[in-house]
C-alpha cells in the first residue's frame, strides 16, 4: 500500500507538472540556482513483512544540487548526495549495552520535481537513484563507546544499485538558506543473490536538513 500511494503521488505530480509547462511554455523563467545541502538521516532496512522489528540508525547526508525552473511555480532539482544507510540494534546484557549496526553507505542521486505552494515553500516528489560505496557492519559497546567487532568492506556482495521514491518538502527563510525532509522508500532489495522463499530487504529513510542556494 505504500508503494502504491507513493507511486500515485508521484504519477499525479509528473502530470500536473506536464500541464503546467504546456500552459506557460511562453513565460519566462528564473536563472538556475546551484548550491550545497547536508543533515541527518534516519535510516533503516525492511522486508516485505512490514515495519515491526524495524531498527533506526542516525547517519548524515551531504552533496550538491541545481535547482532548474521550467514553469511557473515548478522546477526540477536533481540532486549528488553522500548518504548513508542501514540500520542499528541495541540490547542490554547484565547492565551493558551493546548495539549492532549495518553501516551502507551510497552516492544518490534524487531527481526530485518540485512544486512551490507559496514562493518560499515547496513540495516535491521523484526517484532516486544509488550507487553502493562501502558496506560494513560494527558491533560496539554502548556504555563505554569501545568497539569490539568491524567487518571490512563486504559491498561486492551486495546489490550495488539502489532505487527508491522520495516525498518532501522544503522552505526557505531567505532567498538563500532553507530546510528541507523527505523520506525515500527503497524499491530495491539489497542482496545481490535473494535465496528463493526469503523476504526483500529495502532501504528507508527520512532526512531533515539545511540548504544553501549561492
């Protein structure tokens, strides 16, 4: 269901957008902006069963972007981030907390079709495309932050690329800095070889940020 939701919204989006441009291909717009974003993702992987034994991982997210008018009150950003993924779990053994994480970090690449509300606010809805860099997992002792276990780079054994569709919004304080979320749902497994009868695994995250136009 939430697939289907979200590929209706992107559907809808992509059609109001085609119409907008027909109807002022004669209107003049504004010069393309560049400028940098970064902040913090909440990440995690999960299978087709649903979101219940779900665990969240804080990582960041940091890249550039242009932000390119082709009609009134749209525009389309495609986006080069550095965004890491995974996920992390957390127990508690004889008053010891221990946590396991899996570290996945990509290059993604939004292309996100946005549509200004107001002049300073926006929605935006696209897919996103990543490139698998590293891939590693870290088991650490919580209370006295001392890792005990890191695996090395394992990406060769996962699917390298990864596809998702993303939903957000964004406004801008000035005609320079602004905030941005979204959240991206994976469409992708990220095994590179799913054994038969076993569930996908998917990428998710929310990410909330600051923006900078130049």
């Amino acid at each position: 269901m939430k697939k289907l939701i979200l590929g209706i919204a992107l559907t809808a989006g992509s059609l109001a957008f085609a119409q907008t441009t027909t109807t002022t291909s004669t209107s003049s717009a504004s010069p393309v902006a560049f400028g940098v974003k970064a902040g913090m993702n909440v990440s995690s992987l999960t299978n087709e069963s649903g979101l219940d034994d779900q665990g969240s991982k804080i990582g960041f997210n940091a890249g550039v972007f242009a932000n390119i008018p082709v009609a009134t009150s749209f525009s389309i950003q495609p986006e080069v981030l550095y965004s890491q993924y995974g996920d992390k779990y957390d127990q508690t053994i004889a008053g010891t907390r221990y946590s396991s994480a899996r570290h996945l970090d990509y290059i993604a690449v939004p292309v996100m079709f946005q549509y200004n509300i107001i002049p300073n606010l926006y929605l935006e809805a696209g897919p996103e495309f990543g490139f698998l860099v590293n891939a590693k997992n870290k088991l650490k002792n919580e209370t006295d932050n001392n890792t005990i276990n890191e695996s090395g780079d394992y990406k060769d054994s996962l699917n390298k690329f990864n596809f998702g569709i993303g939903l957000g919004a964004g406004y801008y304080f000035t005609d320079n800095i602004g905030i941005t979320a979204r959240y991206v749902a994976g469409l992708t497994d990220i095994a590179k070889d799913r054994p038969s009868n076993s569930d996908a695994i998917r990428n998710n995250v929310f990410q909330v940020g600051l923006a900078f136009k130049f």
